[in-house]
C-alpha cells in the first residue's frame, strides 16, 4: 500500500513505542508479567500492512532482541534468572518467529498473486485491445474493415450534412484478381491485396478514409469534396496502378475498376452511398477503357437486368435455356472444314440471346462455370459422335476450359469420363486454354500433361493478351497457338500490330505449334494470314457459330468456297 513519507515514519514510531512497551509495562508493574510481550505481535501485523516482508522480518528480529536484552539487565539487576522466564522468552520467541514467518509468507503470496493477477490483467487488455483491432481492422491488409467503414462514413455524413458539404464514396475492385488467385494461388492473392492498400494509403494519406469491403473490393471516403476534385484522386489512383505489382519475384500488371456514388446527390445514407457506388463500378467494367463510372439514376435498369440474369442463369440449364453453337475451322489453303469451337449460347425467355461477355462473367462470380462447362464439353463429344455416327467426316472439335474448371480437382476425370461416355477418339477433342491459366507453371504443366496422356489436344486461346513468356511456352506440350482476333483486326491496317501478327506466326513455327487465326471477316486478312504461314482460320468470313443442323450442311458440302 502506498503512503506518505510522514505517515510512514508515524508508523514507525508507533511500532517501535509498542516493541519497547511490555518492558515498561513488567518494570511499572513491579510483578515479572512475561505475558505482556505479546503485545509485540501488533507492530508486527501493523508493519506488515504498510511494507514490504523485508520489514516485517526485520521488525519481527527487533522483537526479539528487545525482549532478549530486557531479560538480560533483568538478570543482571537481580542477579537471578527464573525457569519460567527462559520458558516464556523461548515460547514467545518462537510464537513471534513463527507469526514473523507466517506473515512474511503471507505477504510473498500475496505479491506472487498480485503480480500473477497484474499479468493476467494486462495480457486480458492486449487481448481485448487485439479483439478491438480485429473489431475494426481487416487482420490482413490492417485497413479499417466494412465496421470501422460503416461507423466512420455515419459520422462523416453527419458532419457533412452539418456543415452542408459534398461526400464521395469510391467503390474500387481489382480486375481480373479471381484469375490471378486462381492461377497463382491464395497466398500470392493475399500479397497483392496488401500492395493494393499500401498504395491506397499512400495516395489519400490525409485527405481520405481507406477501408477493405472484402475480397478484392476497397471503399475509399472523400469528405468536403467535390466532381474535379473525386476526378483527380481517381486519376491519381490510375496512375500509381501503372506500375507493376512484383509477387514472388514477377511482374503483374493490375487495373482496378472504380464506381462512385455522391452525397446528397445520390444518396443521403451510407448503405445507399455505398450501395450505388457498387453498382457504378460494375457500370465501369464494362466500359474499361475508363476505368471508373460515376453513379446515374439511369444505370438502375442495367444493375437489375445484371441481378435478374444472375438468378435466371442458375436455372438456365434445367429449363434448357443453354445451347451450343459450333463455329467452323477452315483449312485456309483448301477452304476445308476441319473442325468446329462449341461456343455456349444462352436464350433468355425474356431477353432473348444474352451475349456470353455478359453471362460468362455471371457465371464464373457465382461459381457455375463448373458444371456448366462440364455441360457444355459433355454436349460438344455428344455431338460430335453424333457426326461420326452419322458418316461425316471426322472433324475437331474445340471447348473453351474456364480457370476454374481447369483447376477443379475431378476436371481431367471428368474429361475422361466423357470420353468413355461418348466413345469418342480423345484425338478429336481439343481443349483450349487461355495464357492466364499459365501462371504458375509448376501446378499448370503436371494438369496439361495429364490431358495429353488421354490423347487429346491443347491449345492456347487469345495468345498475345496475357502474360506467357517463351520459356513457359517451350515448356508446354500444347498442339495449337491461337491469334487473338484483336491481332488478326489490326493486322492489315496497323505496322506495330502486323508486326506483333507476324512474330506471332513464325513463335508457333520455331516451337512446332499450328496456329489458328481467330476473328477472320475479310478475305484480305485470310490471304495474309496464308501468305505468313497461319495455315487455320476462323471467323465470320466462313461461318458466324451455328446450332447443329446448319454445321451438318456445311459437313456435307465437304469444303468451303474460300480459296
């Protein structure tokens, strides 16, 4: 306990006055009352209330001392010393010893179990100020969470709607991260979502409110802002995103799509602000050339129509609204047909055919590209046995297998399943894969080997938009490059884009792969595709995709007019 430096010295003369006492009371008495010095158990017991055992120990010693010396002039002065006494002056020793000791040890207890409890106490608050943290603060990235959003954007309207100023919210996701955690894994996702924070925190230091929304999304608040002033800290925001993000060593080149809803222009509640910025941004996906979309009224039917698809596709398969439409291959020397690509197709019962670059991106966000796209590859070698039954010529027949479909662990058993199903020959069935599925070259070449164990064939679809370098390439045992059609648009009309075309070609010749040409319209582009080596074609200048019925025409005529 904690006292006064006079209050402890009053103390202290209490307790020696009460040491010395029993010989002042045995000596006024006249009569040896050895009794008395009992009373030197209370200096003891008041010592130890106030100090430390050290005290205790020490007044306890002092006891003794002061009743031995008593009894030593006692028996000086009378030159006698009784039985009794030394009976008395052992007994009340060894009391006040015993006492000394129970006190002292008392008193260590007493400390350990303070000490003990002041431990446990403060391990107690740096676990609730941790749980506080977790409360508020997304564990991860160590941004405020949607809680510590919620509460700060409550205030700040407040505040804003005190002072009658204009609030931003910026509703920012990553594009395309699902693909890069797919193919790169989690724990190269979570890395980039920790550079995607640092950067954030950077630009809008303290001008803003950066929070985590959850997955690869981020809600950034802008308070007393206005338009000129939302568009510079997006600019701004677009700008650091030019440089690379480097994870495990390699670089990766992100853009984030931003949507943003304005206080009280749009919304006077933060639910509804972050709420219409997140319709905005979707708004912005699909015009990426900008990057970011301010919230209109105007977009409302677009987000309900996107809901609305989201909820239809679920069913889509058992009301049998999908189809498969094969796109014919052309040999572009002989004009021949030598395969087909299924492409899937969707008839919605009230919007009519929905264009895949609108459903596909649904169906991948709501995890419905594996079984769809086990339907589609199961339909496609349905068909194409079909064909063969039927006495056309054997043809090719090409799927487009998403990332995550690629990824699933019963994928390769599911295609040799169907192939078992179907009897169809696995050379017929061509399986394509686009560069981002190549990433992580260790977990995607044991996959690709696998598949041409069963005998089909592989082909790398849109090549020249992603991120494969040549030495992942050399390494791939694929059978196909294909040109992405926006190579094949500019090629004629573009040097830099003819050149990249013709590099293109003769990369597939050096590593031993045939190349097809995707997006060919014009007989122009096929001539100059020819002329540089590209052997396979297809596009609207043979055949737009079609159901099943139209291909077996074109099987039937055996070649197409092209020359």
């Amino acid at each position: 306990m904690k006292i006064s430096q006079k209050t402890n010295i009053i103390i202290w003369i209490i307790s020696i006055l009460l040491l010395i006492s029993p010989a002042f009371l045995d000596s006024l008495s006249g009569e040896n009352i050895e009794i008395v010095w009992i009373i030197q158990l209370i200096p003891i017991y008041l010592i130890s209330f106030y100090f430390s055992y050290l005290s205790v120990g020490f007044i306890g010693f002092l006891s003794v001392i002061i009743h031995l010396c008593f009894e030593i002039i006692e028996y000086v002065e009378q030159s006698s010393f009784q039985f009794y006494d030394s009976q008395m002056l052992i007994g009340l020793t060894i009391i006040k010893a015993v006492y000394t000791i129970g006190k002292i040890n008392q008193m260590r207890n007493t400390e350990k179990k303070q000490f003990e409890l002041e431990k446990l106490n403060k391990t107690l608050a740096e676990k609730s100020q941790k749980l506080q943290h977790m409360a508020f603060y997304d564990e991860l990235t160590g941004l405020p969470n949607r809680y510590m959003l919620n509460e700060h954007l409550h205030n700040a309207l407040v505040q804003c709607r005190d002072k009658k100023q204009q609030l931003a919210v910026l509703f920012l996701d990553l594009d395309k991260f699902k693909s890069i955690n797919d193919a790169l894994g989690h724990g190269v996702g979570d890395l980039l979502l920790q550079q995607v924070s640092e950067r954030l925190v950077s630009i809008i230091k303290n001008g803003g409110f950066a929070a985590r929304h959850g997955g690869d999304e981020f809600i950034i608040v802008l308070e007393n802002t206005n338009k000129e002033h939302v568009v510079k800290i997006i600019n701004l925001i677009l700008f650091r995103f030019i440089a690379p993000f480097v994870l495990n060593k390699k670089k990766y080149f992100i853009t984030p799509s931003i949507g943003i809803s304005m206080y009280p222009n749009d919304a006077e509640n933060e639910e509804t602000l972050i709420k219409y910025a997140d319709r905005a941004m979707y708004a912005a996906k699909e015009h990426p050339s900008k990057n970011y979309s301010f919230y209109t009224f105007a977009r409302e039917e677009a987000v309900n129509r996107r809901l609305q698809l989201q909820n239809d596709l679920r069913l889509a398969s058992r009301n049998k609204e999908l189809q498969v439409y094969y796109q014919p291959k052309v040999n572009l020397k002989t004009g021949e047909m030598i395969g087909v690509e299924a492409l899937l197709r969707w008839k919605h019962p009230t919007f009519g055919f929905v264009s895949p670059m609108e459903f596909i991106p649904l169906a991948e966000e709501s995890g419905l590209m594996i079984p769809i796209g086990k339907w589609v590859l199961k339909k496609a070698c349905e068909q194409n046995r079909k064909w063969y039954d039927a006495g056309f010529p054997s043809i090719s027949m090409a799927v487009n297998v998403s990332i995550q479909q690629f990824h699933d662990e019963q994928f390769i058993e599911n295609v040799k399943e169907i192939l078992l199903e179907t009897e169809l020959n696995p050379e017929l069935l061509e399986l394509e894969i686009t560069e981002s599925i190549m990433q992580n070259i260790k977990k995607e070449l044991p996959i690709i080997k696998e598949l041409k164990k069963l005998g089909v064939r592989i082909s790398v679809d849109d090549f020249g938009t992603g991120y494969s370098s040549l030495s992942v390439l050399s390494q791939l045992p694929i059978d196909y490059l294909k040109i992405d059609q926006s190579f094949v648009k500019e090629a004629l009309s573009n040097p830099s884009i003819r050149a990249v075309t013709k590099t293109i070609i003769q990369l597939g010749h050096n590593l031993k792969f045939d190349l097809i040409a995707e997006g060919v319209e014009t007989e122009e582009q096929a001539h100059f595709l020819l002329s540089h080596g590209c052997q396979i074609g297809q596009g609207y200048l043979f055949s737009k995709p079609l159901p099943p019925n139209e291909i077996e025409k074109q099987l039937k005529i055996g070649c197409h007019p092209f020359r």
